[in-house]
C-alpha cells in the first residue's frame, strides 16, 4: 500500500544530535582527541576572557568549528556558521544542543581574532604533538623536512610600487603592467603587504605567496614543527633550520630533504647541532659527503622524506591552504599550523584505530 505524503511534527521530541551521529562515525575518534587537546589548554583559556562582562562563543567550541571547516573544506565562516545551524553531526561536534541558538559568522570572526592574538593555535599545536609523543608515535631520531608555497589572498593588480598611492577607487580597475619591472625591494601588494612575488622554479609563473615550513616526523608521517614566513630563495633553508634546532631531545638526529637543501651552510648548521644530514646529493657541487651516501639510513630517509608532502597535499586539496583567505604573516601563519595538526589528529585517529584494530 503506498505512503500517505503527510508531515505532521510530533508533540514531544526525545532524541538529541548525538542520536543522529553514528557509534563508528569517524568523527567520534577526532572528538576524543580535540576534548584532550582542548582541556590541557583551559588555564590559558581562562587567562584571555574576562571574568565579568557578555559571555562569549567557548573557545573550546570556536576550535571544533574551525576543525570542521578544514576537514569538510568549508571556504568560509559565513558559510560554516550556515551549516553549523542545520547540519547535526556538525552541531554535535562543535557541541550545540538541538535547539541552541548558532552564533553569527561576524561573532566568530571577531572570537577566532582573539585566539590568534593570543597564539591559541600555537600552543594547540604543541599539545597535540606532545598527546602523539606520550602515545610513543613519535620518532625523536628520524626526521625530514620540506617547504611548499602559500598563494596569498591578493591579485596582480595590488601589486605596486611602494612610493605609489593604492591607486584607483574602482572595483576590479584594468591595469596594465606588461613589461614593468616588479621586484620585492621596490613593489608591495597594497592588498597584503605581507606577500611576495615569487616563482617556485624556471618556466612557472611568479605569484603573491607565502612560504609553508614543516618538519616531519619519519615513524608515522606526523608534523612536529610548522611555521610560515615571506617567500624567498632562503627561506626554505633557514626556517627549516631554525626548526630543527627547535626540536626536543639531545640525541643525535637525522633529517632527509631534496636537492634545494644540498647548500653549504644548511649543511654545516645542521651538523653543529649533532644532526645528520641524509638530503639528496647534486650530481655537482654537494655538501653531503660520499661516506654519508653510502650508509643505509640515507637511502631510508630519501624514501620517507617524500611522505611530506601528503600533509602539503591534503591541506590543499581538502584543508583551506590551497589559497588562504587570511592576510598577513601571523595570520597565514596560524591558519597553517591549525592545518597541520588537524593533519596530525586524522593521522593519529588512523594510526591508533589501527593498533586496537591489530591489537
């Protein structure tokens, strides 16, 4: 007998969003591990709100919305707070009732703002590394580390001599910059100052962009530093550096990398820090000795090393890192680090899914 095409709302209702979300779901995992997370940060929490005044979005539920957006590829917070009030198992994440009010999108911009004022980010980071180092995922010996190049949020057109206005009031003006001589030393993009022009290699184009800096754990392919800076033909090497000497541990260490490593001074600097430098070699001119060539564990690191950039390639194929939406250094900088360990938290949630799995 065919269904009536009736919708009559019932009287009382009983079930709340946990009802609609799945045992097996897989962001039940992920919930457990941003709780643990979150509630090592709730002395630094307490110390940036207020003890009187409006209340304010929870950070903690600010943080589970701002994870939803990169794992589900949100493009905006305008957008996010939008399916945050329809959608359940969002709802249930971030932890809304059924019938509590959702915040406006500009209410969220203005409460993310104090988090990366006050380096949240940063320090959520740092703890996730440390909850993966205390479940012993992490190598402290074995490690790699490449860059990847950040297109800014501002167009060609913003770029423009520095000694010149922000030019024309039009919306989208035509200009015509055909044979102009654009440098970083005399241009600046009046959009966002903070990006440079910069080409990845010969024969691609020069875009406004950042620099993306990871070092890489070899065990199980999780990021243990990540940090953002301008875009230069250095960069990559010094930040990098300055990384790896930011590492945890007295022990000696390995570090595996391309080509663009194989430079004198990134050399030297790593072995004054008892690191061994496990790179790839130029057929000409390298720094790495032959005797390092020739050992084992350099033929393991130059296989491990290119694990990196999965953590590149997610976060732009499903993070938000394709082409930022933020301006600025520190900024493009948080947003990148909060990539990154929602990078470590889906790892870890496979990896420990895995070992109970395995027993």
């Amino acid at each position: 007998m065919r269904g009536a095409d009736i919708s009559q709302n019932a009287l009382f209702v009983t079930a709340t969003v946990e009802n609609f979300v799945p045992l097996d779901h897989p962001l039940r995992a992920l919930r457990n591990l941003i709780d643990e997370a979150l509630k090592d940060l709730d002395g630094l929490f307490e110390s940036i709100y207020a003890e009187a005044g409006r209340k304010s979005i929870p950070p903690e539920r600010l943080v589970r919305a701002l994870l939803l957006q990169v794992l589900y590829t949100i493009r905006s917070e305008r957008q996010l707070v939008e399916q945050v009030r329809y959608n359940m198992l969002y709802r249930w994440f971030v932890g809304l009732t059924m019938d509590e009010a959702v915040w406006s999108h500009s209410t969220f911009s203005k409460n993310r703002d104090r988090l990366l004022a006050h380096d949240v980010v940063g320090e959520l980071f740092e703890t996730v590394v440390e909850m993966a180092r205390t479940r012993g995922l992490l190598s402290e010996e074995h490690f790699s580390v490449d860059g990847t190049l950040i297109q800014a949020w501002a167009s060609q057109k913003s770029f423009r001599p520095k000694d010149e206005g922000p030019g024309g009031t039009g919306r989208n003006e035509e200009r015509d910059f055909r044979g102009e001589e654009r440098k970083n030393d005399t241009h600046h993009s009046v959009t966002d100052p903070d990006a440079r022009l910069y080409r990845k290699s010969q024969g691609t184009g020069a875009i406004l962009c950042y620099q993306g800096h990871s070092v890489m754990e070899n065990r199980h392919g999780l990021i243990a530093q990540a940090k953002v800076s301008h875009a230069s033909g250095t960069a990559e090497r010094d930040t990098a550096l300055a990384l790896l000497r930011a590492l945890p541990g007295k022990r000696r260490k390995t570090v595996g990398g391309d080509k663009g490593y194989d430079v004198e001074s990134f050399v030297r600097g790593c072995r004054d820090e008892r690191i061994t430098v496990h790179v790839a070699a130029k057929k000409k001119g390298s720094a790495i000795d032959r005797r390092t060539q020739r050992h084992a564990g350099y033929a393991v690191s130059q296989k491990i090393r290119k694990r990196i950039e999965e953590a590149f390639g997610w976060n732009k194929s499903i993070g938000t890192l394709r082409q930022v939406k933020q301006r600025g250094l520190a900024r493009v900088d948080a947003l990148f680090q909060f990539g990154m360990l929602s990078w470590n938290l889906v790892r870890m949630r496979n990896i420990l899914a895995l070992n109970a799995a395995t027993g």
